[in-house]
C-alpha cells in the first residue's frame, strides 16, 4: 500500500510537472511500470525495451538498474545482474529508502546460489552494520547474555528477558544464523538467530496480546499453540521463516552442548512447522546429528 501510494504521488508529480510543458511524452513512471509489467510476466524483451525508453528521457536510476539486474538474473546472466545490483547500490538515492535492502537481499541471494559463500557473508554482514544492537560496543554485554541464556536457560527464558525490534535487519540474521551453523561457527550462529527468533517471537506475543489484552508471553509452546488458530499469524510464522530458524538454533544448541533444549525447539517445530523444517525436525528428534557442513 506504502509503494501503491508513493507511485500515484509520483505519476501526479510528473503530470503536473511535465504533461503541459513536455508534450505527448509519457512521465517516468509510466516507462518503469511497463518495464515491471513485461517482467512479472516473463517478457525480457519487452522490459528492457521499455527500461531503453526510460533511460534514454530521463537517465538512469537505482530503480532502473535494479530491474536491470533482476531481469538479466533471470535469463542467466549473472555477472550482468552482479554488475548491475552493485551500481544501483553505489548510485544510491532510492525514492523508497527501504528498496536498498531489498537490492542487498537479492545480490547475497545470487551469491549463495553461485556458491559464493564469502561475498554472501559480506553482504548480510554490511546490512547488519545499520543495526545499532548488534554492532555498538555498548551492547555487548546484552548480545553475550543472548547466547549465555540460551546455552544455561534456553529460549523461554530468553524471550522474557528481551526485545528485538522486526525491522530490515532480521532476515540477514536469519541467514547468517543457518549460514554459521552450517560452516561450523555455532556459537555465532545462537547470536544471529537470537536476534532473528527474538523479534519474530516478539511480534507473536504483541499479535496475540492485541486479540487478548489478558495475554502474556510465557513459553513459546503456549504462543504457538495460540497462533495456530489464527491463520494470519500462521502465515507470519511462515513468511517469516521463523521455523527454519528455530531449526538451525535448535541445531546450534545440541552442536554446543545443549542437547535438552535442541531436543525441546525441535519438537516444536516437527509439531507446528511445516515442509522441509517439520520433516527435518523430526529426524533431529529420531536420530540428532551436527549439520553436514559447507566448506569455502
């Protein structure tokens, strides 16, 4: 809806900007649209064609170079997509700020399917600069006493201790966390997916409480009991990835010497998850073994 709005703002601009003193020439938005059109459904040709327009009247734009990148990931062309994503990161200037990470996002994606593990890294990595609770000095002993809970008390006892916002940083934690524990690194991998199961557990409490004013956090097994009644919340749940990411913390745990509570999230997970994190834990629950690693 925030993009819906912030594109009829946009088109009303150039209208009034350009429709009488331009003549016939259709305003900027009008090339990009099409272009977005042509490849949601599949139509390279057309959108590149209409991106040409775009760029030839008005110049390019990291909006621009952005579904220039995605267009030519799509037909394969990586190294052009690679190109393309980096120089809409270095132009700068998004007219949706947030549209940034989403360019971010998309470039680690292609490095991890191109087995690019390091220039994957680097990439969550840089987005998590922005995020002041885990690169600050002063937050450190908060983000020691993530990991120390979880390995002495566990995740219920994590949750009532602390907040984390959902905000653009998350699915980078979430990614780092199963990246970390499948490269052997477990310990960092319980802070990154503190992080990320943190705020997902947040939001579920604050959802829950918003139906039932009555409501209050208590253990994980009681909120996801509760959300599997609402099927917007189970949704969430999905979108979210936040069963994946109990997974991997689960995983993170046993290979750090916490087998009890590994055993405890995975059951959750084989009871309220879904696809491949419920079939995977439920063979964890059968038979717990390390994650068989990733090497670069």
């Amino acid at each position: 809806m925030k993009k819906t709005i912030l594109s009829l703002i946009f088109f009303v601009s150039c209208f009034a900007l350009t429709g009488a003193q331009e003549g016939p020439l259709p305003p900027e938005w009008f090339y990009y649209q099409k272009s977005l059109e042509a490849f949601q459904t599949d139509n390279f040709g057309e959108s590149l064609k209409q991106l040409k327009n775009l760029v030839d009247e008005y110049g390019e734009s990291p909006e621009s170079l952005h579904l220039r990148a995605r267009i030519y990931e799509q037909e394969g062309e990586l190294d052009l997509a690679e190109k393309y994503y980096l120089e809409a990161l270095e132009k700068g200037g998004f007219g949706i700020p947030d549209e940034k990470y989403a360019v971010l996002y998309r470039l680690a994606d292609m490095y991890y399917q191109r087995k690019s593990y390091k220039k994957y890294e680097d990439v969550l990595e840089s987005i998590l600069s922005g995020q002041n609770m885990y690169t600050e000095q002063r937050f450190a002993r908060v983000r020691d006493a993530y990991i120390s809970t979880l390995l002495s008390r566990g995740f219920d006892s994590l949750a009532l201790l602390y907040r984390v916002p959902f905000d653009f940083a998350q699915e980078a934690h979430r990614n780092l966390g199963a990246f970390y524990c499948r490269t052997g690194r477990e310990r960092m991998a319980l802070l990154h997916l503190a992080f990320a199961n943190l705020a997902a557990a947040g939001t579920l409490a604050d959802e829950l409480k918003r139906h039932d004013p009555d409501y209050s956090f208590t253990t994980l097994e009681d909120a996801l009991a509760k959300s599997s009644l609402r099927p917007y919340l189970t949704d969430f749940l999905r979108r979210s990835d936040f069963y994946r990411s109990l997974y991997f913390m689960a995983s993170a745990l046993y290979a750090q010497g916490s087998p009890r509570e590994a055993r405890t999230i995975w059951a959750l997970v084989a009871e309220y998850g879904s696809g491949e994190w419920k079939t995977q834990s439920r063979n964890q629950l059968l038979a717990p073994r390390a994650e068989p690693l990733i090497t670069y």
